[in-house]
C-alpha cells in the first residue's frame, strides 16, 4: 500500500491506516526514535505517540509523503521525551544544590557566584573537583562520573555530600546563602 492509500484511511478513520503505518514506516520510526533516545523501550512509546499523533493530526493534514511526514513527527517526540528528560536531571540537581544557595541570593554583580565557586574549586584536590564540576555543570549521573573517574559510586556520593557543605560555609562567609 503507498502513501496516498493510507493516508486515505486515515481520512476515512479506518483503523487499519494505523497497522498499515506500522507495516510501512514503524522500524524506520524505531531507528530514528532509538538513534536520539538510546533506548529501545523509550523508542517503541515514542513511535506508539507518533502513532496518535497521525491519527489526531490527520485530518485535516494531507502529507504528501507519509514518511517523511512520520520522521518529522517522530524527531520531535523523541527530541521533546529528551528535553522532559533533561529537565528531571536540572531539577534533580538543582534540589541537590538548594542547601547551598538560596533561590533569594543577595544582589551581586553578575557572574560574581561563579568566581566564588570558581574559587572554592581551585581549593580541591582534584578528583572533588572534577567530581562537582561533572555533576554540577555537565549534569551527569553520579555513577557514570564514579566509573569515568575510577572510584565506587559511594566514595563519589560521599565526596559530592562533603563538598556541598564545605560550599554551603564558603558561600555563607561570602554573604551569599541567605538562610
């Protein structure tokens, strides 16, 4: 069955366009999906919503390529399943970071929380450091840097714990926690 025709089924609300869409263009969907999710699981409901999205959004739409039509949708459902992704991960570590600085910081020059932390950094031995700075900054999953920097993913939660209250005193002798 080409385009036109399931296309067509769906202007019908035949439910079979839904099993022909996934007979044609599902593994191409599940390609792309998985190729900007990396994972199989989150692919196949990524392709399950692209499934409602074409029958919710056609009609009215009449893509001319159904295919490409599909892939577009798919990208953007995958890259938006990424981007509520990554935004957990934001809030996760900023909940971390919340016993350190106020949401209420006193007004300072711009860029001036930055140097100071910049600061507390350079007093660290290095593998604090390179901990606080991939977790804070790069956001990264605590055991991930614990594997890339050769230490259990304990002694890095440890060390991350310690380094949060060190921070916490260096900012409040600083005036910038507000309690």
């Amino acid at each position: 069955m080409d385009d036109a025709q399931i296309v067509e089924l769906f202007f019908r609300r035949d439910e079979r366009a839904i099993s022909m869409f996934e007979n044609q263009y599902k593994n191409l969907c599940l390609s792309v999906a998985f190729s900007i999710l990396g994972d199989h699981g989150r692919a196949e409901e990524c392709v399950s919503d692209v499934c409602f999205r074409l029958w919710n959004a056609i009609p009215p739409e009449r893509p001319r390529s159904l295919k490409a039509y599909s892939v577009r949708i798919t990208r953007n459902v995958a890259l938006h399943y990424l981007e509520k992704e990554h935004a957990r991960k934001r809030s996760a570590i900023l909940i971390e970071l919340s016993e350190c600085v106020s949401e209420e910081a006193p007004d300072m020059e711009e860029g001036q929380i930055t140097r100071i932390i910049e600061e507390f950094l350079e007093m660290q031995k290095p593998l604090a450091a390179k901990l606080f700075v991939r977790r804070y900054f790069y956001h990264e999953n605590v055991r991930e840097i614990a594997d890339r920097l050769g230490v259990s993913e304990n002694k890095a939660s440890k060390i991350l714990s310690k380094m949060r209250k060190e921070l916490k005193g260096y900012l409040t002798e600083r005036g910038i926690l507000i309690e």
